[in-house]
C-alpha cells in the first residue's frame, strides 16, 4: 500500500503574522511549523501504513525553500520518503492551482506504482480554506471523504466517521480515496530520537513544475482565480476595559451591555 | 448577471436560517436571484423573498455527497448562464466550492462577510489570520463561488415559492464513489445556531463542566452556547459547539468568554466578533488581550449576577 500525506509549511500562529503589500502572507519570518492538523493527517497515515505491513508513506510538500521543514517533520514522525514541489512559478497559487499542483504531483508518484490513499489535514492555519483536499480528490478523480474524526481502512475499503454542523456520518469508498483529517481524530505521536536521527537520511525528491507537466502560467499568481485588492490589519479595539470584581462586577457588566445596545 | 444561491436545508426540508440571508446578500450583486434545491426534501411552503426561480435539482446519488451537490449546482449554472454562486460557509459546502473551482473553473472565496459586484467582477470582503487582518479579494474567473459566513446581511423576509424549474442530474462515477452508510442529522438545541447567532457564550475550563450560569445568561440574551476544545475534549458538551480554528467560526455582535483563557487556537475561531466580553479569575489569561470588557472575577458569581440585574433592568 502507498500513502501520500500532504503537509503544509505554515507561520506559527503563535507568532505575529501579518499579510504583504500584495496580499500575500509573509513567509520568510523564519518562524514557520508543520501545519498542526497535518501532524494529525501524518498520523492518520502512519497507522494506516502499520496496520497494512508492507506500506510506503509518502509526505508531499509545496513550497518555498522553508517548506522543506514541514515535509521533514512527517519524516521525523516516520513517513519513508517526501516529495518537496519547489518552483517559483507555484508562488501565489490560491487553494485551486494548489491543488492542481499536488494532484501532478500525485500522479507523478503513481508513475511509479499506485497510491491508494492520500491523507491531508482538514485545513491550514494561515489561510484556513479547507478547500484543497476537496479540490485535490477533484483532480485525481478519486473518492473524497473530508473531515475524518476516525478512519479506518480494511479490505481495500476506508470507511471515516464525521461529525458536521447538524449531522454525524459515516462514509465509505474503494480505494483509491483521498481523506481529510480533523484534529480530534486522533493524537499526533511526537517524533523520539530514532527517529529525528533516521530521518536525516530518509530522501527527499525535489521537482519543478517542469518535472510534474504543469504549466507555469496556470498556477501560481498568474493562474490565481483570485485576486487581493487591498488587505490590512483590522484597527486596535478601543476603550478596552479592565475590572476586578468587588463585588459588583456583574452590575457593571449589564450597565455595560445595555449601554451599547448588546443586550 | 444571474445569481445562484444554494439553499441548504434539513431532511425535512426546513430552511436553514442562513438561506434568506444569502438571497438578501445576492439581490444587491444581481439580477435574477435564482434558487437552487438539491434533492428530494421537500420544498417549504415559503422561500425567502428575492427569488426569481428556484431550481430543483434531482440526483442519482445521495444528495448530502459534496460531489453530487457539486455536479447539481453545476448543471444549473450550465442552464442560466449564472455568474456567481452563494453559498453558506460550511465545511460540507467548502467541498461543494472547492469541487466546482477544480472541475467548473470557478474562482472560490471562503468565509466572506461582504459581497458586492465592481467593474463586472465579483468583489468579497473577508477577515483572515484569526481576525486581525480584513481583505477585498477580487475573483477574476467568469464563474465565482463565494462562500459566505452567517450574519453577513439581514435576511430576506419569507414569500411564497416562486417558479419551479425541475431538474435531473444523471448517475456519475464520482458520484457514486462514495456510500453514506450512515447519517443522522441532529436535532436542534432550542437556541439560536452557533454559527448564525448575534450573541454566542462560551465556556471553557474554568467552567470545571458547570455551564448552568452560562445557560441562565444565554436565556436572557437569546444567545447561541459555545465552548472551548477543553469543554468539548472533556465531554461536558457536544463536540458541535466547539469555537475556534478547527471547529465553528463565530462573528457575533457579542461574544462572552466565561473561564476562557484565550488559546491561539479558539481566538482564530472568535476575535472577528464584534464586541469581546471575558470573565475568568485569571488576570494572565490571554483572552484579556483581545477584550473589549474584562472582569477579572469568579464566573460563578459574576454571570448570575449579570443575569440578574439585566432581569431586573428590564422589569
């Protein structure tokens, strides 16, 4: 069995992130972290990959130089080998052409011998679409269950539990199928020293848009369906209050509400 | 131009309550505003007023399968020729966007607040990275796909059921890739929608499991409950009522965090909301940062007390 994990580069949201003049995020704070719903997704796929034996898993990265950090850590967690798209062309791609990448690049690696699932995070920190993974099974033409709160996979079938806005379900789908992977499927293992040491050996495979038969002109910003007209920080809030309960905080707190119409 | 809006819908074929407010929004981007009902639920009695048409899609597959909304949705864009497509910020639509964007080219906002039409172009207005940043994103492909949060207009006043246009979506491969093997569709909590509320109280760890003061509170504001991952985690309420990144997205006019502290986390999921109120006994706790008011108090003195005398102004 093979296993493509997706794994995104992101800045740590515990760090200041902001947006550049061209709308874009500012990707060179040097604070960037393996997107955290991807550590749930690279270890939705290690158990996957253990339960099968004989299994490959494959992290699958795009991104500038950094973005390498984030297929290096699925290493770190155990997935065999990775995958890291770099080319400047791909910069200021949107969730589509994204997406268009890595299913190229998907397809590249079933050159090689089939995938039969591929496993992505159900959204990324920084722009927070969830559209890729839906929009990736779109391109391979595979099956799509999203939002994985459990999954399991058995007699070449993935069955996943989700739990939506007014629904819980539960999908199934041959393989191959791609699934997207909610952080409360499970606990993402924390990599120990073999493997931090081992996965300084592991390969990884660097291809251009080139390698993978995309045209330039159909991703990145040239190929954006968007476009950011403006984008700026929202204001500081203002007359910000601060009490300590003695006694009548809650009184004040109803003054306050009511005077502002909240209530 | 001709707009699309889907209007989502339980099984029994009641509205949900961001339907009319998509129809409200897409009457001020243009004209006709049609409606597009996927499956066999049964259309209500009233639709939101602004529909010129609704289209009634048939489907071979189970019609609660992105790709088989998708396919729907895009067999009547085909028919009208329309230029944009409404939809409410869902996860499950997130699929149905992101689907259309790959196969039917269109250009995808997410989590819009605002919509307007400028030069002939499709022109969203959005918050992003946990609130502190707002941007205008231009879609610049023929057909745009907004996804569009709770709250973003006044909703349409409810009118009869305009003209039907039946529809049917032929078997599809990608359709049938997928089996639901099961489904159950929740009923509601007797409050506001967490997602659409005006006013959301949440609870987070230092309720230690007790929301009774949070539900007094929520009575007297007509006000959604929400939580924290803590709150879910520790199973004192449903996981669906859990605010922030990975989890519900809330904008309301009010938020009250009640033993909150504030993670990255559940901010990214809170802080576009309008005013920020947060009780909690730790003077530390990051939520502070971002309040607009902060009692730095026992939650379990202060709330009742809040409940109280807001009964008491009101006579």
């Amino acid at each position: 069995m093979r296993i493509v994990v997706a794994v995104k580069h992101v800045p740590d949201i515990q760090a200041e992130r902001g947006l550049g003049p061209d709308g874009r995020m500012v990707r060179d704070g040097g604070d960037g972290t393996l997107n955290e719903v991807d550590e749930n997704a690279v270890e939705a796929a290690l158990v996957v990959a253990e339960a099968a034996g004989d299994a490959e898993v494959i992290a699958l990265t795009m991104g500038p130089d950094d973005a390498v950090d984030a297929a290096r850590r699925a290493l770190q967690m155990g997935a065999h080998r990775a995958v890291h798209v770099l080319d400047e062309a791909a910069a200021g791609s949107d969730a589509l052409g994204t997406a268009h990448v890595l299913a190229a690049a998907v397809q590249r690696i079933a050159q090689d011998g089939p995938v039969d699932l591929v496993v992505t995070g159900m959204a990324a920190t920084d722009g927070l679409t969830s559209l890729v993974p839906a929009a990736l099974a779109a391109e391979l033409g595979m099956a799509s269950l999203t939002l994985a709160v459990d999954i399991t996979v058995a007699g070449g079938r993935v069955t996943v539990r989700r739990e939506l806005d007014h629904a819980d379900e539960t999908l199934r789908a041959a393989l191959p199928a791609l699934v997207s992977v909610s952080d409360r499927a499970n606990e993402a293992r924390y990599p120990n020293f073999a493997g931090i040491m081992a996965a300084r050996t592991k390969p990884v495979t660097v291809w251009s848009l080139a390698d993978l038969g995309v045209d330039p002109g159909s991703v990145g910003s040239a190929g954006a369906r968007t476009r950011i007209l403006s984008a700026a920080p929202r204001p500081a809030r203002e007359d910000r209050v601060l009490v300590t309960d003695t006694g009548d905080a809650g009184v004040k707190l109803a003054a306050y509400l009511v005077e502002h119409k909240l209530a | 131009m001709t707009v699309l809006v889907l209007l989502d819908h339980a099984d029994t074929g009641e509205l949900r309550a961001t339907a009319p407010e998509l129809v409200a929004l897409a009457r001020t981007l243009g004209d006709p505003v049609e409606g597009v009902w996927v499956g066999a639920a049964p259309l209500p009695a009233q639709l939101p007023s602004g529909l010129s048409r609704v289209h009634r899609v048939a489907v071979a597959h189970d019609e609660h399968l992105a790709a088989v909304v998708s396919e729907a949705v895009a067999a009547v864009v085909d028919a009208t020729a329309a230029s944009a497509v409404l939809l409410a910020a869902t996860f499950e639509n997130k699929d149905v966007a992101a689907r259309l964007g790959a196969l039917h080219g269109a250009g995808v906002v997410t989590d819009a607040d605002a919509v307007s039409l400028e030069l002939g172009h499709v022109v969203a207005g959005k918050t992003v990275l946990a609130g502190t940043w707002t941007t205008r994103v231009e879609v610049v492909a023929p057909l745009a796909a907004v996804l569009v949060k709770a709250g973003a207009a006044e909703a349409a006043a409810p009118d009869g059921v305009p003209t039907v246009v039946e529809h049917t979506v032929a078997p599809s491969y990608v359709g049938g890739l997928v089996e639901v093997v099961e489904r159950t569709e929740r009923a509601g909590t007797g409050r506001p929608d967490l997602a659409s509320a005006q006013t959301v109280i949440v609870g987070g760890r230092g309720t230690q499991g007790d929301f009774g003061p949070l539900e007094e509170l929520a009575d007297v504001l007509g006000a959604a409950i929400g939580a924290t991952r803590v709150a879910t985690d520790e199973g004192w309420i449903a996981r669906e009522a859990q605010v922030g990144q990975t989890g519900v997205t809330v904008s309301p006019r009010l938020y009250i965090g009640a033993g909150v502290s504030g993670a990255v986390h559940h901010r990214g999921g809170m802080q576009a909301a309008g005013t920020i109120v947060a009780v909690n006994d730790d003077p530390d706790a990051p939520i502070f940062e971002i309040a607009d008011y902060g009692v730095v108090g026992d939650l379990f003195t202060v709330l009742p007390q809040v409940t109280a005398e807001l009964r008491r102004l009101r006579g």
